[in-house]
C-alpha cells in the first residue's frame, strides 16, 4: 500500500505543478520540474505492469485537486491498487517462469555447457590454473550480471572494479558455481530463479522467477577474516 500511496503522492505534485498545455512548450523552472515529475511517476507505473488509462488517471488526480467528489475512496483506492499490483506480479513471474523453462531447456543442449544436481547451468569460458575457493573464503571477481535478454542489471566490469565478498554471502547459485572454478578462470553461469531470488525480485531490472546469468572472472580468493560482511553489490 505505501508503493501504491508514493505513484498518488508524486502523481499529485506532478500535475499541480503543470498542465498539457505548458509542458514542452516553455523552459521555465517550474515546466522542467513538472515534466521531471511525470517522467518519474511514468517510468514508476511502467515497472508495475499495470494497465494505467492516462485520462483516467489524471481525472482522479484533479478530482481529489479540486476537491470534487471521488468515485471511491483513498482505502478502496489503496486496496484495487493492491490487488492490481499483485495481479501483475503474478502474470510476470509466470511469464518469467515460463522463459526461464523454456531457456533451461534448450540451453543444457548446447556444446560445453554442464547442468549440476541443483539445476545450475555452466559453461567455461577459459580455464585457470590456481586453487579453487573454500567455502567460507572472501573471493574476488569481475562479473557481469544479466537477463536472459541480454540487459545488463550490475556490472563490476563497466565499474572498473572488481568485487571482493564471501564465498557463502552471495545468492545460492553464485555461490555453488564460483566454488567450481579455479583462481584465473572465467565462466558463464546460468543460475535458475530458485537459485537466485525466486519469485521474490529484488526491484529493478530483475523480476519474479527471472534467470540470471553471469560472467565471472576469478581473480583471487583467500581466508575470510572473521569479521569481513562485505557482499558484492547487487549479488546478495
């Protein structure tokens, strides 16, 4: 309810601020901060897959402006925002569901990539030479993390800085691969969302029941200091 209450806040401000007649026309201060508005509360409902009506939308929000009747009221409001965002939760996860099956399968065909007993999928992109990481050790890597798309959701590589985190800190299938591989080795993961965050997404450009994979580059791993919590981003 408090995401549904942020989108109505933002939503109000948005549209007290400006109407569709000075937005794009002037560059005044207060158009250019009415507009940032709506590209914020836009991109914010997008990533709901929600179906929004603009016109509907905009007529609830000077309804309340205008101290107008309203067609219901701000409980009911927050519970068909709930129960719509719920709704849309559930056709993404199944539709994610439905792809990462879908990829599983046809990927565990291909040449060179090696299924494990929990589902993890593997390909060596380049074979090291050192040790293989413990089980509790703080290992250090480059990776790049992304959908199956293609979209890149974190990356220490374009940071230009590698990630340093305990081995068993991380998400179960990160940490299942990484201990396959030895220090100067690269490998794609292709880690299930049961291995991953399951169906409940973190935010961002990870949704409900999305497989995530990952290029990884081994560089270093050594004994965890008793008090080292540090997690790489985007991986915990």
């Amino acid at each position: 309810m408090k995401f549904a209450m942020v989108f109505l806040t933002i939503g109000c401000m948005y549209l007290a601020s400006c109407t569709s007649t000075n937005v794009g026309t002037t560059n005044s201060d207060s158009a250019s901060l009415s507009y940032a508005f709506g590209v914020l509360v836009g991109t914010s409902l997008a990533e709901t897959h929600l179906s929004i009506d603009s016109n509907d939308f905009i007529a609830a929000v000077n309804d309340v402006l205008n101290k107008k009747n309203l067609l219901v009221t701000t409980e009911k409001a927050q519970e068909i925002v709930q129960a719509g965002l719920e709704s849309a939760k559930a056709l993404v996860s199944s539709k994610n569901a439905k792809e990462e099956q879908a990829f599983l399968e046809t990927n565990a065909k291909k040449t060179g990539v090696v299924s494990t007993g929990s589902g993890l999928q593997y390909q060596i992109i380049k074979h090291g030479d050192g040790e293989k990481p413990k089980a509790n050790d703080t290992v250090t890597v480059h990776y790049v993390g992304s959908l199956i798309d293609g979209t890149v959701f974190d990356s220490s590589v374009e940071r230009d800085s590698p990630a340093s985190f305990p081995l068993d800190g991380v998400i179960p299938g990160l940490s299942e691969g990484i201990a396959l591989m030895q220090i100067g080795s690269k490998y794609f993961f292709y880690v299930p969302s049961k291995l991953a965050y399951g169906d409940q997404a973190p935010g961002g450009k990870i949704g409900p029941n999305q497989l995530l994979v990952f290029e990884v580059e081994l560089i270093s791993s050594e004994d965890s200091p008793a008090e080292d919590q540090a997690l790489a981003p985007d991986l915990n």
